[in-house]
C-alpha cells in the first residue's frame, strides 16, 4: 500500500498529488505533467515542499534512499561495464541478498534477457531495460518504480 499526498514546486511547475493504492499502479499523463517528478519524491530523490509518502502504513517521507526498500528504474538504470550475470546480483548483493544461478536464470528467461556474457552497455536498448528491470527485482525491494523503462521493449 502507498499512500502519497505531497506537493512540489520546480521553477513555475506545481506538482500537487494526492492518493492511495496498492497493487500495480500505472500512472499516465502528458510530457511535463510531473509523471517523473512525482517518482523521484516517492523514491526520495526529492524531497516534497509538503506532505508525505507512506510505504505499508510507515512515513518514509525523510528517510534516506538506502532506508527506503525502493528501487526506480529508468531507461539509463544499467551499468554498462557488467557483464550480464554480474549485474543480475549486484542489485541482489547490495543489500546483502545471496541469490543462485537458477534463480537468476529463471527470472532472465521469463523476462527474455539473452544470456550472453556480453557487457550490459553493449545489448540493445531494450535488453538494457529488461536487464535493469530483473536487477530490480531479485533486490526484493518493497517497491519498484519504473520510469519510461518500457520505452525500448518491443517484445
């Protein structure tokens, strides 16, 4: 369950938004409607000029990134000098989380990762994603945030 009411102000833009879900949560708008900046205040990246944001009923509102158990996930999310499996667990071992060959293979394949030992930086643009997309997930954060991380996947 998140539950966000904050406001933000960026230069001219005022970003005023107020509910609570749980569940996938898609959320839609034109370009500069705030899509983005509403991310990065759930992700702590900014801070909100009023209100808060809740993860399962605790106020996270002021707690650092690291403290947060939220990943954000963007199109430039990779880390282009890791091979694949390397970048598969670093996510996973940052927060002290062993995952197994198998397991990263299960989720590879379901997700349609190529299992190549190649350097992320040289895949395809929306393989860098899928990469980024299955790092995210074996950290088993309480929320992932995915922003435009679908723009590059065709398949």
């Amino acid at each position: 369950m998140i539950e966000v009411y904050v406001k933000k102000r960026l230069q001219a833009f005022l970003l005023n938004v107020n509910f609570s879900e749980k569940g996938i949560i898609a959320i839609t708008g034109k370009n500069g409607s705030g899509k983005s900046t509403l991310l990065n205040v759930i992700a702590g990246i900014l801070k909100p000029d009023e209100g808060y944001v809740k993860l399962n009923n605790i106020d996270i509102t002021n707690l650092p990134i690291n403290k947060r158990s939220i990943v954000l996930v963007t199109p430039e999310s990779y880390i282009p000098t890791l091979d694949l499996k390397k970048h598969l667990t670093w996510g996973a071992k940052l927060k002290g989380r062993k995952v197994d060959d198998k397991e990263i293979m299960e989720l590879a394949k379901l997700l349609g990762v190529p299992d190549e030992n190649k350097k992320v930086g040289n895949l395809s643009l929306g393989n860098k994603e899928k990469v980024s997309l299955v790092t995210a997930i074996l950290t088993k954060p309480n929320l992932i945030l995915v922003d435009e991380g679908f723009s590059n996947i065709s398949e």
